[in-house]
C-alpha cells in the first residue's frame, strides 16, 4: 500500500547540509545578489502573489533581521530565511503574511516555509543552555546553538505525535471533538509519543486513555507522516482496528466521540451537520483514505 499523499511533504530543494558548517556561508551567500531570502515573522511567511516572496539580498538589507538560517539549494540558487522581530510591515505594501495553513503554493516554497517555520521555531523557544541556563549562540547557519559557557551543542527539535484512524470490527470510523473545538468539528485521536515509548505502543495508549478503547497491537499499520512546526510536531499517521467499541471518555481532552459508517459521516458533511478536518491536514487524509473518496466540496 502505498503511503498517504499529504499536503505538506512536499519540498523540490536540497538542504545541502554539508555546507551548513562553513562559518562564513551566510555572509558569503548574503553577497551574492543570486541569493535567495525567505522572510518570517512571527509563525507566518511573506508571500507575492501565489508564491513565497523569495527576495534578493539587496531588497532585504533595510530590515532588522533577529537570525538568518541557511534553507538548502535548487537549480544553483542558495535559500536562507530571515527571520524578523515583528517588523514584517518595514518589508513592503506589495507582501502579503500567509500562515502555514492557508499556504498553498509550489512544491519549491512550500518545502522551504515548512522547513524555515519549523527551525525558527526552535529558535525562538531554545534560547538558553538547557544544562547551565546561559544564553546560547547560532552555529552552523541556524542548525545548531552553542553554549559558551560549557560548550554543549543543541540540536533542533522534532517532536513526534501520533495521529490514528480507529476503526471497529464493523470497519466503523471513530471520531471525536476536542473540548475546545466547535460543536460540529470531528477529527480522528491523536496524542504525542511519550518517553521510552514506540509509535505503535502510542497509538495503542492514547486510544485508551482517550476513549477507552482497546486497539489490537497487530493491526496499527502505518500511514504516512507530516511536520506540523507549530511548535515542533511530526504527525505521524497510523490506522488500527479496536477489539471494543464502548466509548469511554477522559473528559478533559474529548468532549464527544462516535463510531460512524461510511454512510453516516458522508450525510453529515453533505447536510452540514459535521465539519472535517482542514484539507492541509494528515487527519483528513486518514477519513478520505477510509471514505474512500473526498470528505466533503
Ligand atoms: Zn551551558
């Protein structure tokens, strides 16, 4: 089987990341006018038009930039994000912000946003040494931070979750609404991988915590994965048959949960009385992989 196509895995650049230990490759590539920059502020990117905006050194010298990160290379032009302190709008009237969840752009962007978002993001919550608390430098083009007082190296962070369609021994669909989410909003259960723990062994314990139902080891299949920077996910996408149906509830982190037939979920979406999850979501991918077809217009 092959896996799930998902929205953002998609990327047409090298990351080159045997350049990344030259200590003088950003300054060298911020002189070279074919250079390429990236712009984030916050947890958005700018954009122009239907693209990322992807701006010369020169057009971008007048902005006060917080870290510079070397993103990789394609077709001979090198990729660097600059990364701003609030001061998107000093860019320009022509830039549009544009959050990861509404970016629908080519592969080439895409796999650059997700890439410049995610590290930014590790920069902006691993400031300090996590052994002695003394701020830590930017190495190897944004790729590392360094101790200077103990000399410890720190590495960005991917934290996986695991995100599963459950479906019951009728190859019903379990789907559930999170406590916060709007009354007509369903998603398939998801939960972070906790220490010392497997994947497979997550979607097994979340499962039951969440809704007490017991999964069958054997079945959890692998689906496919996708980064969610924001933080520092990867969701990682399983499908598994449970052993019981009767739901019981940790009520702090599910407000609903249901089994539904293919019948059933599809005249929800038709009548409008259910939501689906976003389309740049693995969650969506998973109940159209199960539907068999598009989970709604
Ligand atoms: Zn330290």
């Amino acid at each position: 089987m092959h896996p799930l196509d998902l929205p953002f895995v998609r990327s047409a650049h090298d990351r080159a990341a045997h350049r990344r230990t030259d200590p003088r490759l950003v300054d060298d590539l911020l002189k070279d006018p074919a250079t390429r920059l990236l712009l984030l502020d916050g947890d958005t990117v700018a954009t122009a038009g239907s693209r990322v905006a992807l701006l010369a050194p020169d057009d971008v010298a007048h902005l006060a930039v917080r870290t510079r990160l070397f993103l990789g290379e394609a077709d001979g032009v090198a990729y660097l994000a600059a990364v701003l302190d609030g001061s998107g709008s000093a860019a320009g009237p022509d830039l549009g912000w544009t959050g990861l969840r509404t970016l629908d752009v080519p592969d080439l962007d895409q796999g650059l946003a997700v890439e410049a978002i995610a590290l930014a993001q590790w920069h902006a919550s691993h400031t300090h040494c996590p052994r002695c608390g003394t701020p830590t430098e930017v190495a190897q083009a944004g790729w590392v931070r360094v101790c200077p007082a103990d000399g410890t190296h720190h590495f960005p962070r991917t934290d996986p979750a695991v995100i599963m369609a459950i479906t019951d021994a009728d190859d019903r669909l379990l789907l559930a609404r999170g406590p916060q989410w709007a009354t007509d909003r369903r998603s398939v259960l998801a939960g972070f991988v906790e220490p010392g723990e497997s994947h497979e062994q997550a979607v097994v314990r979340e499962t039951a915590e969440e809704v007490g139902v017991v999964v069958d080891p054997a079945t959890v299949e692998y689906r496919g994965s996708q980064p969610w920077p924001l933080p520092a996910s990867l969701m990682v996408g399983f499908r598994a048959r449970a052993t019981t149906t009767s739901l019981v509830r940790q009520e702090d982190e599910i407000a609903e949960a249901d089994w539904f037939t293919r019948a059933e979920l599809g005249a929800a979406i038709a009548e409008g009385r259910l939501s689906p999850p976003g389309r740049a979501s693995i969650a969506r991918a998973l109940i159209e992989e199960w539907l068999g077809g598009p989970a709604g217009a």
